[in-house]
C-alpha cells in the first residue's frame, strides 16, 4: 500500500486515540469526583484523635504539601497517576497497580475464554438462522440463548458446581492447580459458566443474525450471487467483522461485571474477586485502580474495534 | 426498530378510533404487563399495611423450622426460621421490583432528555451527549458500584439510581437514532411548517406518537437487567439485607443451601424465584 493510502487511515487512527485519551480522563475525573465525595479523609481521622485544633490541621496539610483546592488535588493525583503510582492498599499495604497486574491476568484468562465460548456458541447459531431462516433447530437454539441469558450468573455458577462436582465428580473444588498435567480442564468450569451465563449470548446471535440479514439483501450480494461467486467471501467483512467486533467491544463492561460474580462464586483469584474484597473493606485506593483498568480495557476494546473499522471500510477515511 | 417504525402511519391520529383499539397488541401486552407489576406492589403495601397477611412475615416459629407446605396453616410452608413463606413472599415484593421501577424511571427520564437534546438540536448537544454516553459506558457497572459502595455504603436505593444512571446511554441512543430518523420525515417538516411549537412536536409527535413503543420495550428490558442485578448484588451482599423480605434473597440463599440440601422439594422452589427476571426478559424480546 502507497503512503498516501496509508495517510488517512493513520489520521483517523490517531484521532480514535485522542478520543480514548480524552474519556480515559473523563474516566479519571469521575473516579476521583467519588473519592473526593466519600465521607472522611485522613486528616480529619488524624483531627479528631490526636489534634487539637484545626489550625494544626491545617498545618499538618501544609506541612505534608496537600494542596487545599480539588482541581489541585486531582491534578496532583492524576500525574501520580500517570506515572503508574496508584497507590498502596490500605488492607494489604502493597502497591496498587502490581497487585491489580498480577491478579488481572486471571481475570484475562476468564474473560477472553468465555467471550470465545460466547462466540462459539452464538456464532453458528446466527449464521445459520441467517442462511436457512427460521427451522426447528435455529429456532430453539434461539429460544435456548434467551432462556440462558435470563439466568442470574451465580445460580448458574452453583448449578454446575452442584451437578459437575457432587454428582458426578468431574472437576475438583479448588481450582488453580496448574502442576497436573491436565490443569487447563480444571478452568472450564467457571469460563463455561461466564461464556454462557453473563447474558450477552442473545444480543449476540440477534445482532449478528439481523446484521447479516441486511447485509444478504444488499445489492452487491445479490449481484454476486448472480456471477456465482462466494457469498460468504463478499459478505464477510461488512456482514460479519465488523458486526462481531462491535458486539464484542460493546459487551467487554458486561463480561467484565460478570467476571465479578463469576469469580466470587469459583474463588477465581482475579479481579473482580479482589473488587469485592475491597468494597467490602472499603478499600479505596484499590478499587479506585481496579475501576481504571478495566475502564482502560473497555476503551482498548473499543479502540480495537474502530481500528478495525476503519481500515475494513475504506468509505470511512476518504471524507 | 427501523422496520417497526414503517408501521407509525400518521392517518390514525385522525381517525375517532379509541386509543386502545388503534394500539397494536405487543403494546397492550407490554402496558399491562407494566400495570400488573404496579398492581402486585401496591397490592403487597396493602395488605402487609392493614395486617391482611396470614401470618406476621417477621414472626419467628422455632418449632416450626423448614416445614414443607401445608403444615399448620402455613400454606407453602416455612423457611429456615420457621417464618412464614407465603407471607414473605407477598411482603418480598415490594424489595424486588420497587428499585428496579427506580432504575427504569431514572434511565428513561435522563435518556429520553438527552437523546432529545442531541438528536433534536444536534450540534454541540450532539457531541457532549456522544461524549457522557461513552463515558459511562467505558464503566463495567459492577464495579462501578462496587466503588460506589466502597466510597459511600449506600443502600440499595442509591445503588439503583447509579444502574438508573449507567442504563441513560442505551434509552439516549435509541431515541436519538428515533429522532434524527423522524425528522427527515413529512409529518415532522409539515409540523414545523404550520407553526407548531418544539414542545409540541417534540412530546405529541415525535415521543407520544412515534416513540412510545420504543420507550416500552426499553423499560421492560431495563426492568430485567435492573432485577438480574439487584439479585448479583444480593448475592455479593450488598444488596437488600437478610431481616427485610425480598425475593432474591431467597434466590441467593437457595443455590448455598443447595450444595448442602437432602430434599428434594427445596431444590425446585428457587425456580420459581427465576420467574420474573424471566418474564421481563420474554416479554421484552418477544
């Protein structure tokens, strides 16, 4: 590819870049709108024991060179942000950022699995009833999504640890044992329960089915139905990646709740685990870390997913 | 969305048809849906306020422990305080669907303004209400909350306000794509052209007339997304908290006692708590 076909895409690319920027400011903003809106602060815990009055207060702010206005303090707390100083956790004491890093790829590894099961199962299902319309078998594969979708994620979750672990025994209670050999089999449980149960299987198989639909009527299709060339070939771009990316960056927030729950109800060591931990202890500075990195992969997912747009449309650099 | 709203013909506006014949049947469905769960909630307030209930839901029994239906006048029997089911179950609805209706009120309110404002006058309302949209959604709304709830402790009406919040992007974008639709359309030029006032386009036409299916079915779907996750926060305990009746309470306790349970009878009630989130979730798809 020349430069000069090249030149608008990389613009177009720059400026998703600087709207992500921007949100993820937004993202920061509001996080510490909450902080600076939660009841009590350090000072006034160090006022009411040990101080007399609150000019030494004041004093000791000044002393340890706490800025007085908010649009002060956010700016200072955002550089320390920028720099990767989250903070350290007020339970464990440890650094904010590693902590969140090291539980985070768990959490990676439970999400990315259950989208791919999500698409393993939504995706045939909708090419199908999007080719041969409505048959008994897309039709109750359908009604099956709904059904599932319905289901709260936890009792789904004790569900199979019911039936797999007690009834039959298949799968061991803890999991995490990555020494045996066949250590993968024992993740299946909660990625199987995530992918089917966070409730965005039927928005899946219907926007893909209704997106490819249009897309078989198109004029083009039927052109090139008519020469006998591949449909799927021609369809595939504007009929199935683009559709399929945006639905997966648009649901990466629901899986990521999901994962919440999810993890709480397999102990999976990861994040949404550790959220909880901290709301229950009101641990600030971790979920404080914790919100803005999943915030960060919502936008990567969506940055990814207008990339890819853009560079599969080739009407969207040309204006 | 784009091929229901082919059917809005403008030519019924004129007829004397009554509005309850002219309205298609989903609607009717969706709208008395709508008024049964209003119905159910304050039916509940009624009777649990004029001590209608057969027994006081708050009543503890300790001879009575678990007992199965039918035993002793309680008709579906007892819970693992020996107090009575049917009266909690009645009493439990207030806590299931009052914050839900909270969090659709808050979202269809918030989101119908701002699609208003940004598919209306479009321009600068256009990109802010682009740019909050996307704000909000870059939050995942568990943890959203969580944070909420590490901050503040709030209780679940509070919290159902930040799902009512969280819920605004999807009804704003919806009646956006509506909006900028309609206003290529006839009706909507001729309105303008006779002089009408905005405020009567805006409500008369485009809302009442056009949107209102739209709005219905988003309530309905807010309403099951709000009770799925009423019952998540249930379960990760910060929810409606165990002394006060609510359905999901129920809904999370079962599935632990389950792994212990030997009966089999306990082991098929927690379905029945599934039915509503269900309900919604048909009716808002169907």
């Amino acid at each position: 590819m020349k430069l000069s076909a090249i030149r608008p895409i990389l613009l177009l690319i720059c400026k998703e870049l600087a709207i992500a920027g921007l949100l993820l400011l937004g993202v920061s903003f509001i996080v510490f709108i909450i902080l600076f809106l939660s009841p009590g602060d350090p000072f006034s815990l160090l006022l009411k024991g040990q101080m007399a009055s609150d000019a030494v207060g004041a004093g000791t702010r000044e002393a340890l060179r706490v800025p007085a206005a908010w649009y002060a303090q956010y700016l200072s707390w955002l550089s320390n942000i920028l720099r990767g100083n989250f903070g350290t956790s007020i339970r464990t004491g440890l650094p904010v950022l590693s902590e969140v890093i090291r539980v985070g790829i768990n959490t990676l590894y439970l999400t990315i699995g259950s989208m791919l099961v999500t698409l393993l199962l939504a995706v045939p299902i909708a090419i199908l009833s999007a080719r041969r319309g409505m048959t008994v078998f897309t039709w109750t594969s359908t009604i099956f999504t709904y059904v599932v979708s319905a289901l709260p994620v936890f009792w789904f979750g004790y569900i199979v640890i019911y039936i797999s672990m007690h009834q039959f025994g298949l799968f061991p209670l803890a999991f995490g044992s990555s020494s045996q050999k066949i250590g993968w089999l024992y993740f299946m449980p909660p990625v199987l329960v995530l992918g089917i149960g966070n409730g965005t299987i039927s928005e899946v198989v219907r926007y893909l089915r209704e997106e490819m639909e249009r897309v078989f009527s198109e004029d083009y299709i039927r052109l090139a139905r008519a020469k006998g060339a591949s449909i799927w070939k021609h369809s595939f771009k504007e009929g199935f990646l683009i559709p399929i990316t945006e639905i997966i960056a648009s649901k990466i927030p629901f899986i990521l709740g999901g994962a919440v729950v999810v993890e709480q109800v397999f102990n999976w060591p990861g994040m949404g685990r550790m959220a909880w931990q901290a709301a229950q202890d009101r641990d600030y500075p971790l979920i404080m870390g914790i919100t803005i990195v999943a915030a960060i992969i919502v936008r990567l997912g969506s940055l990814i997913q207008s990339v890819v747009y853009i560079i599969v449309n080739p009407r969207a650099s040309q204006k | 969305m784009k091929r229901y709203s082919q059917y809005s013909t403008n030519i019924s506006d004129f007829s004397d048809v009554p509005f309850w014949k002219k309205a298609g049947t989903m609607d009717l469905v969706y709208v008395s849906y709508g008024i049964f769960i209003v119905i159910l909630v304050i039916v509940s307030y009624i009777l649990g306020a004029f001590n209608l209930l057969p027994f006081d839901p708050h009543e503890i029994n300790i001879k009575l422990l678990m007992a199965p239906p039918k035993t002793a006048g309680h008709i579906l029997g007892t819970d693992f305080m020996g107090r009575d089911i049917l009266s909690r179950l009645i009493i439990g609805i207030q806590a299931y669907f009052l914050p839900g209706l909270l969090a659709i009120a808050i979202a269809l309110v918030i989101g119908t303004c701002f699609g208003i404002l940004a598919g209306y006058w479009g321009g600068g309302f256009d990109t802010a209400i682009t740019y909050i949209n996307n704000l909000l959604n870059s939050f995942p709304r568990l943890v959203l909350i969580l944070l909420m709830v590490a901050a503040f402790k709030p209780d679940i009406y509070y919290i159902m306000v930040i799902v009512g919040i969280t819920n605004v992007p999807v009804v704003a974008s919806l009646i956006k794509g509506k909006i900028q639709f309609l206003k290529q359309k006839y009706f909507i030029e001729a309105a303008t052209a006779l002089g009408l006032k905005n405020r009567i386009i805006i409500f008369k036409h485009i809302l009442w007339h056009n949107c209102r299916s739209v709005l219905i079915i988003q309530a309905t779907l807010g309403m099951a997304e709000a009770i799925l996750m009423e019952t998540s926060l249930s379960y990760l305990g910060f929810g409606v908290q165990e002394p006060i009746p609510s359905w999901e309470i129920w809904f999370c306790l079962e599935p632990t006692t389950l792994c212990r349970a030997s009966s089999g009878r306990r082991r098929h009630r927690h379905l029945l708590y599934c039915l509503p989130s269900w309900v919604f979730i048909y009716l808002a798809t169907g």
